[in-house]
C-alpha cells in the first residue's frame, strides 16, 4: 500500500491488474485516441503491443542506460507524428526517455541538447501516462530523466515540473518475467533512493516516512523474491515500495551514493541498480550520526535492534546473485583514483547530510572495492 501523495507531487497513481484495460479507461476519460507509446523492443515484444496500438505510434527503440542517439531518434519519431498523448511503457530507461520525448514535444525544440536548459513553462504539455514494468526506477513520480553521453562520457538529467506523468499504471504482473539478477538489481536502486532521501540535506518529515516505509517492504520482501521470484503478491509489495522510494527522493533528489555511481556505470557498465547502492553500507555509518531520530524509526519500523542487523539485511540481497564488489566488474585498483576524481557531481554529492571530502570517498571505494 503506498502512502497518501506528498501535496507537491501531482501524479495520480493507479494500481491495476490489468494494465491495458486501465490505459484504456485513462485514455477514453479523458478523450485522447492517438497516444505515442515510447518502449524497448523487448517490452513491445514481451506485451505484443504492436497489437495493441499502430506501428505508426510505437517507438520500440530506446537503449539500456539511455544514450543521447537513441532519446534523440525517439523525439524525431514523435515529432513526425500527431499524437494527442504519451504513453510510457519500460524499466527506467524507458520511461526517463520519455521524459525528453515529452519535452520536445512540449517545448517545441527538436535537439535534445537543448532540452536540458529549458525553464519556461511547457507551450503544450502532452498528457502522459507511465507504466513501469520493473520495480526499482520510479521514473513514474518524478520529474527528473537521466540521459548518458558516451561520446563524452557524462550523465545528464532532464528536469522540469512538466515533466512529471498525470498518470503511473502499477501493474505487478508485468513485473514477474524479470530474472532475479535484474528484479534484485531493480529493488538495490529504489533502496538506493530511500537511504538517500534519509540523509539528504533536503530531507522532510514526509520525504523520511516514505523512505522508511520503501526500505521496511524492501527489506521484508527481498528474501520472499529470492525465494519465489513468480509470487505475484511480492512483486506487488515491491512495485509500491519502489514508487514510494519514488515519492521521498522526488522531495530531496539523490546524493553521494548515486554521484559515486556515476562513472561505475558510464565506464565500466555497472547496472545502474548495483552501481547506486554499493556505497550505502558504507553511507549508513559516515551519515548515521547525523541522521539519529530517522535511523532510531527506521530500525524500529523494521523490528530490528542495531546498525549491525540492518547492514546484515542490506548484504543479504544482493547475495549469492549479483556481482557486488567493483574488482568483480573488471574495475583494477588503480582505476579507482580516476574513479575517485570522477565521483563528485554536483547536486548529488552536496546532497549528502555529512560534507564529504575526497578521503572520505576514496575510502568509500576502497571498501567496496
């Protein structure tokens, strides 16, 4: 069960077994018949959404990690088309792809590079509907996209409060063909938000108790995924956990673990999920002083005694699945001095609640490495 909307947040959000019937109804209340759906080949494929909507308003293109060629291709396909609506459908690529779609869309500007400058209130919001089929991104309830330059080796966000969808469609079953790898990887990112939305110099009330109640169903049903990956009633928790992690780090942004997970991704191709929480063991002890009241509820909303037994239950995740350490992704010791010039990216590691210096994070690397 996800937590009542913070006042700031305008998605409405629509749980669903039956995601297709739910569009419908979204799309027919609201008289909108030409909906541009922005997807990866294989979501279009796995939900044979070519026979759902016309070839003409699919766009099945969109790459892992979204790189500026193919957000760029998809705004040239949606701008040679006359659609009245978007419909988003896919894992975090997807729908942060999306996100550039809809701006150019609304804006007018056909160059993505152009887009990420933009402040002025959209000329023509396109009504968006967004439906996540893994359950980690939360792409769904923020306002923010990320997009990767490989030529240049650099993350960029897109953000602007156009950008948030009207509507996210929660539908768990489309959640249960994910490999465990992947769902694990997924769950690893929305706790990498939650943690980030505790110590994070943003931090509300509000934000905290969404993050608490993300990371106490995560924690809980991390181990029932492992153990039964097909169990519908799971992957409905964790849906909601992840969108609820959406609803804290809306609030706040994300900080040091996600900065440092930066160029883990764009040079060495760590999943974005793995790449964003390996530092938060690490996080938890460097920020837990300053983050007293909201550890004391958050161990307490867990039914756990001390630090020691949430770290166990972060560690128990990824464990026996994932490749956890950088030196298993190929990363050599001395790549981690050009990882460690390369891990402060502003508006995330100044998010942090503690100010951390380059000592601090080359030990966050040295170990996790």
């Amino acid at each position: 069960m996800i937590p009542d909307l913070p006042s700031n947040n305008p998605v409405r959000i629509v749980s669903s077994s039956h995601w297709l019937n739910t569009v419908r109804e979204i799309l027919d209340e609201r008289g909108l018949s030409r909906p541009l759906v922005v997807t990866s080949q294989g979501a279009a494929q796995r939900n044979r959404l070519l026979e759902q909507f016309p070839e003409s308003s699919v766009f099945a293109a969109i790459e892992p990690n979204p790189t500026f060629e193919s957000c760029q291709a998809a705004i040239d396909f949606a701008v040679r088309g006359q659609f009245d609506s978007l419909i988003a459908f896919g894992g975090g690529s997807v729908l942060d792809s999306a996100k550039a779609v809809m701006a150019a869309l609304g804006t007018g500007i056909e160059r993505l590079t152009e887009l990420f400058e933009w402040k002025e209130p959209f000329k023509h919001r396109l009504p968006a509907i967004f439906i996540p089929t893994t359950h980690g991104t939360a792409s769904e309830v923020t306002m923010w996209g990320t997009i990767w330059n490989m030529d240049e080796m650099k993350k960029y966000s897109i953000s602007h409060p156009d950008l948030y969808p009207d509507v996210a469609v929660l539908d768990a079953a489309l959640t249960l063909e994910l490999p465990l790898d992947i769902s694990l990887t997924s769950i690893l990112d929305a706790l990498s938000h939650s943690f980030e939305a505790i110590w994070n110099r943003n931090a509300t009330k509000s934000s905290t108790e969404f993050a608490i109640a993300a990371i106490c169903a995560i924690l809980e049903n991390a181990k029932k995924l492992k153990a039964d990956p097909g169990n519908l009633d799971t992957r409905r928790v964790l849906l909601d956990a992840a969108t609820t992690a959406g609803l804290a780090f809306s609030q706040t942004r994300t900080a040091a673990a996600h900065s440092i997970s930066y160029p883990l991704t764009l040079r060495f191709g760590i999943p974005h999920g793995i790449a964003s929480s390996l530092a938060l063991i690490p996080l938890l002890h460097i920020n837990k002083g300053a983050i007293r009241p909201a550890l004391k509820q958050l161990l307490a909303a867990a039914g756990l005694a001390t630090i020691d037994e949430l770290e166990h239950q972060i560690r128990a995740i990824p464990e026996g699945v994932l490749k956890y350490r950088l030196r298993d992704w190929g990363i050599g010791r001395d790549d981690l001095a050009s990882l460690l010039d390369q891990s402060f990216f502003k508006g995330r590691i100044d998010n942090n609640i503690v100010t951390l210096s380059r000592s601090d994070v080359a030990q966050i690397l040295e170990l996790i490495y």
